[in-house]
C-alpha cells in the first residue's frame, strides 16, 4: 500500500509527488511518495504564513485551543491508519507507532485547552494610580524542522504549542518520514485552521531546512535532529538573532550498581536501549557496572537482548523493528565493526540479516573505545567497568552529550546525589532512560540541546512568545 502526500501553502495541497519512500521492513514496497521541494517551496510557504500571521494572532487563544481539540479527536478516529502509515514509513512496530500516534492526539488535546490558560503576570506598580502587567505575545513566522525518529509525536509537540500560542508555522518533515506529519496537518485543515497558519514543505533538508533557517522571515526555528546539523542551523540563526532551540543527539549512560537486582537492572537497560529499535535520543547506550554484579547483569542483559527480536513492524510477532535505512544500518554495523577492532566483544547480537539487526550487547568495552562516546543511533549497548559509585558517576558525566542518564541502585542517599550530579537534561532512577511524560519539561545539555527553552508542558509555550510589559495609568484627574 502507497500512501502518497504533497506539499501544505497556504492552505492548498501542491507538488507532484516524485520522490518514493521504500519501507524498511520491505525493501520493495514504496511506502509514500512525496514531492521534492525547493527554494521557491519554502519561499511560497513564508509568504503565505506572514500573510496569515495578523489574523491568527488576533484570533482568541481558546479559539485557537478548539481547533487543536477537534484535530485530536479527528487523528483519533484515524487513528489505525496513521499507526499503519508510521510503521510502513519508518519502521516501528505497530504497537510503538500506535503508542506515538496516541501521543500525538493527547499533545493536542493537553495544548488545545492551554487556550484557555496561558496567562501573563501582574505587578505592583511603584507610581500611584498605575497598573502593570504582562502579555504573552506569539513570535509570528516560526519554523519547524523535524527528524524521523518520532514522525508525528515531534512535529505535534513543536507545532502545538507554536500554535496555540498564536504564531504561524512552516513545518519541514524528515525526508524518511513525509506521511506522518503530513496526517497531522491534514487533522488541523481539516478541523478549520485557516489557510497559511500551517504550511508543510517536504525534500532535502540541506535544501529547504537551510532556506528556512536563512530567511529573516522567520522569527525562530525549533529544531530536533543531529548535532552536526544543530549546531549549523544556530550559527546562521544566532547571527540574525532569531530565537533557536536545538534538541539534539546523545550518548546516554546508565550506572548499574551492586545493590541492584541484576534482572532489574537489564529489563530496564534492555528497554531503554532496544525499544523503538534503539532509535531514540534517549536511549540508553553505554552502561557503566561495578564489579559486584557485572557478570550477573551481563547474562541477564544478554536473556533480555534475546527477546526483542527484530521483524516487519506490522507483523504480530516482531518485539522490534528494522533499522529505519540502508545507510543507519552502514552506519551502525561501522561502529560494531569499529568497537571489535578496539578490543570489545559481542556478547550477543551484533550481525543484521537484510535490514533487522537484532540487539547488540558489548562487553569489554573501555571508556576511551568510539562506542563508548559517539552516538550509534541503533539497538546496540556498550557495557563498561566502573570501580564504584564516583567512578561510574565520573564516567556518566565524561562526555560532551548530556541528554538523559540513568541509574540503578536501592540506596536512596545515592538515588539522591545521582539526581543532583549527573550532567544530563533528564535523569531516571530505576526506570529506563527513555520515555517521559507528555507535560514535564524535556531537553538536553552540552553538545545535545541549546539549553536555553525546554520542550513539552508549560514550558513549551515559553519557546513560542515573548513577554510584554504594560503600564496602565489611570488618574481621575
Ligand atoms: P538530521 O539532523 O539528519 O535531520 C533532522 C532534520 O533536519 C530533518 O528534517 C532534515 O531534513 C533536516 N536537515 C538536514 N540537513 C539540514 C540542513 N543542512 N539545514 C537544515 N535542516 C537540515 O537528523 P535525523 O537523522 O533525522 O535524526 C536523528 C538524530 O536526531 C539523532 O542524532 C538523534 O539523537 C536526534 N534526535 C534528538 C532528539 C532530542 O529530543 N534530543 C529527538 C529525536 C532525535
């Protein structure tokens, strides 16, 4: 089954669709076709998000909040097909894509009615017969650029609060991923967003992400991908001075320590660093261990490994699906490849049949060896000595990402310290680096995040407005 999208400007669907999305579980089968944009795409879709930009912005923030209500309920009742598309897109399992997309419709649903909370503040004034307060006013044009790990969760987190908030959007998908996305602005239109609030424009990230990023049209970008890309993008914004927010790659660590229970420890190590094929910016990727449970958690980590096995995504029986391209797959054989030339072993795992590679386990692994510092964005852990508590703790912050971190122990002290010391956005005690809730805030430090707004929950909002400070006098003369 082909699902075919086209490009979103002001409010009309164009671009011929000549650019074929295969699915990763199936080579053959061309799961989406998409159009290529342009220069002159991301132009088209500027202007007509500056046209609407007045207009929205002036519309009632509960009206605004109605929309997003009626576009959940509508990705609800279409629920199955879009959980169907995002697997044949990018390869999860139908029970991940089925979570994601439940995801997608309750970010809506939690925005949607922030419509009728975002507030500013009121201030006592130093001058009698005076008034101050402050308005949360949108930004205007703001761009959007999204990876295809999380296809439809990603842009609804972004696009929620943008929207909301009252600014107009041009949202660049993933060029992996153009049907998800595109699932969620067709909810929007249709549930009555007016034309040019919400554009759409699919093709080379290179292309269309870098015209977006240089137009001094767009007021911010919200970005999620790739360090490398991130960090680019914040040199051409900084320099205009537009508002940037970057969540960017990882190397997430997890400290597994003597006082753990062994099965534990691996069940939540295995599904931070297996689930969604190990294709997440929070998954766990190296594992610091203490001598005392090493071997113990390493046979239990290698019994969990065992279970997700990898398989076409909307088949009953697969725990994990494909690696989501030929290229990631190059690019995560190279790094086992690379890891065993430095002396690691692979202690299960670590050999893909077509585009399954099943989960890859690491033992002696130093601290110092590629795996143990640059990100491998697929279902593979590294497990690493560490001789106690400070040492693992040193370990987990020796590294220029600070995404998520991880530890598992039941002493409460060292739960405590963990959670104040680690260098990471997120920290988890016992339970598996990935997955959060939909209103706390999220992001990284160091080399994975700009740091400066967090994403999700209250804090979003933040991202998209700038704050106004008014003074009301009022003598009655
Ligand atoms: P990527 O950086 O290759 O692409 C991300 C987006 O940027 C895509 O839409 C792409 O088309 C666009 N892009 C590519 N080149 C561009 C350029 N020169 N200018 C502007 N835009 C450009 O990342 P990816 O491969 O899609 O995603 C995987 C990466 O994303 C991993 O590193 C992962 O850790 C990271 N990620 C981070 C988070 C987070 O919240 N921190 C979440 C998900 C994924």
């Amino acid at each position: 089954m082909t699902t075919t999208v086209q490009h979103l400007v002001g409010g009309e669907w164009t671009g011929d669709p000549v650019r074929e999305r295969h699915n990763p579980a199936r080579p053959g089968e061309v799961a989406v076709r998409a159009p290529a944009g342009d220069k002159s795409t991301v132009d088209a879709a500027l202007s007509a998000a500056e046209h609407a930009r007045r207009a929205w912005a002036a519309t009632p923030a509960p009206a605004r909040g109605a929309i997003l209500l009626d576009a959940a309920d509508l990705l609800r009742s279409r629920h199955e097909t879009v959980a169907a598309d995002l697997v044949r897109e990018e390869g999860k399992t139908l029970a991940e894509a089925r979570g994601e997309v439940r995801r997608a419709i309750d970010v809506l649903r939690y925005f949607g009615s922030h419509g009728w909370q975002r507030t500013g503040g009121v201030f006592p004034s130093g001058t009698p017969g005076t008034s101050v307060f402050t308005r949360p006013e949108p930004l205007g044009v703001v761009g959007l650029i999204t990876p295809w790990n999380f296809p439809i969760a990603i842009p609804a987190w972004k696009l929620a609060p943008a929207l909301v908030s009252g600014n107009t959007v041009v949202l660049k998908p993933a060029e992996l991923t153009p049907a998800s996305a595109t699932h969620l602005a067709a909810a929007l239109v249709e549930s009555g967003l007016p034309a040019g609030v919400l554009n759409v424009v699919h093709g080379k990230g290179s292309v269309l992400g870098a015209a977006l990023a240089a137009d001094e049209r767009v007021r911010a970008v919200s970005f999620t991908g790739s360090t490398e890309v991130g960090l680019r993008l914040h040199r051409t914004l900084s320099a205009r001075r537009a508002r940037v927010q970057l969540e960017m790659g990882g190397k997430n660590a997890y400290l597994v320590l003597d006082d753990a229970d062994p099965a534990v420890a691996a069940r939540t190590v295995a599904a931070g660093a297996f689930g969604l094929t190990g294709q997440a910016c929070t998954a766990t990727s190296r594992v610091y261990c203490t001598p005392g449970i090493r071997d113990e958690f390493v046979a239990a980590l290698v019994k969990e490994a065992e279970r997700f096995s990898p398989g076409d995504g909307l088949e009953d029986d697969a725990v994990m699906g494909p690696v989501v391209s030929s290229d990631q797959l190059s690019a995560d054989l190279a790094a086992i490849g690379r890891a065993r030339e430095q002396g690691a072993t692979i202690a299960t795992g670590g050999t893909a049949d077509g585009p399954f590679l099943p989960a890859t386990v690491l033992t002696d692994v130093d601290h110092e060896h590629d795996v143990a510092r640059h990100e491998v964005f697929g279902p593979v852990v590294a497990v690493i000595p560490a001789d106690g508590y400070d040492e693992g703790l040193a370990l987990v912050n020796d590294s220029s990402y600070g995404l998520t971190a991880g530890l598992c122990t039941r002493d409460l002290a060292l739960a405590h310290h963990f959670a104040e010391h680690a260098e990471a956005g997120v920290v988890k005690v016992n339970r598996p680096t990935t997955g959060l809730d939909l209103n706390v805030p999220f992001g990284g430090v160091k080399d994975s995040s700009s740091n400066t707004f967090r994403e999700q929950g209250p804090a979003a909002a933040d991202f998209y407005t700038w704050s106004k400070t008014i003074y009301l006098g009022h003598d009655r003369g």
